[in-house]
C-alpha cells in the first residue's frame, strides 16, 4: 500500500548537539532519532521531525517506508511529496507485551517493497525506530543470511531495555523461504527525476 551480506557494525547516530554536523553554509545536518545504515541504500530511524529534513535531502530517498497505523503528518507529505520521495506506509499497531502482535503478512509486503532496489535509497521507520523497524531490518537480516544471535544483538542495540523477547520470538520463527527475492547484497540505484507519490 502506497501513502536497517552487510556485517559490519552498526553505526547509530544520537540525536545531540555533538552528532550535528554543519554543511558548507553553516546549515545544521540533524539525523533523525536511531538513524543508521542498514545496508547500500537502506536506511533505518524514528520518526523524521522537520529539523532533519535537510540531513533527509543529502540522502537523495527515493521512499520511505512507514511501519505506523496513524496518517503521515502534513508537514512529512509535503516533504515527501517536495523530494520526489514515495512513501510507502505498513500499519502495524504499537503494542506492549504480552500483547505483541507483528502481522506476518504486513511484514511480507514491506519486504517486497524494501527488496526491490527501484525504490532504493529507502529509508524505514516507525515512531521510535526500535521495535516496529527493527523486526522488519530482523527478517532483512535473515535472507542476508545472519545468524540469530548477530540480528538479536543488532536489534537489543536499537531496542536497548525495552528489547522485546516477542519481537526476537517473531524475528527467528519468520519463513523468509518463499521470498520472491532473496539478496545477500543490495546495491544503491541510480536516482531518478521522475519520481511519483501516491497517497
């Protein structure tokens, strides 16, 4: 519906005055909140406020995939819709234990969108970008073909102590066997002009 094999380490970037890097004008470059590399092309944070925009902008985001059930904000469509980005939005319900429920199904769509390298650099998020999103960078690790241990830590890393057992439990028992596509490396596309947004 329209509206995080690459082991190395993760590298998180806090959102702080000392993670702010200034541009050539003197203009501020702030990642949004838990932004990361997950891969070439693939990016991983909470939810963008308007003061990371222009750090968004040198990204060069061809989508945006948007785990939460709640209207994209006006303020991001208009980003969205501004960049040339399409924002692609999977609404999985925020829940705490023991009432955990990642929809199987839900995750499977945004994997087709995610796997496909036409939509590349795509960034994922949900509110925080530590449950939601890291159960769906969780099932990418598996087709890259990580072992459990390697994706649990990555995900306790985003996740800290709010680390959620039936996030990992979803995380270990998905069948990433009937993927339609099963890459071990993405590699950034070139971006294109003409792109459109569908809400």
């Amino acid at each position: 519906m329209t509206l995080d094999s690459y082991a190395g380490d993760v590298h998180t970037v806090p959102q702080s005055e000392n993670s702010m890097e200034e541009r050539g004008g003197g203009e501020l470059f702030v990642p949004p909140l838990n932004f990361a590399m997950v891969d070439n092309g693939i990016f991983r944070s909470g939810f963008p406020e308007p003061v990371s925009f222009s750090f968004l902008q040198s990204l060069r985001l061809r989508s945006i995939i948007y785990l939460c059930p709640e209207a994209y904000p006006e303020v991001n469509r208009e980003f969205a819709k501004s960049n040339g980005i399409q924002v692609f939005q999977f609404g999985i319900e925020r829940c705490k234990e023991p009432f955990v429920n990642i929809p199987d199904e839900v995750i499977r769509e945004a994997l087709q969108v995610l796997l496909d390298t036409e939509n590349h650099p795509v960034l994922i998020h949900c509110k925080s970008g530590k449950h939601r999103t890291g159960c769906l960078v969780g099932c990418v690790r598996k087709i890259q073909r990580w072992c459990l241990s390697s994706i649990f830590d990555e995900y306790q890393r985003f996740a800290a102590a709010k680390a959620r057992i039936s996030d990992q439990r979803f995380m270990e028992l998905f069948d990433i066997s009937n993927l339609k596509h099963s890459p071990l490396h993405f590699s950034c596309s070139k971006r294109y002009n003409n792109n459109t947004i569908d809400y």
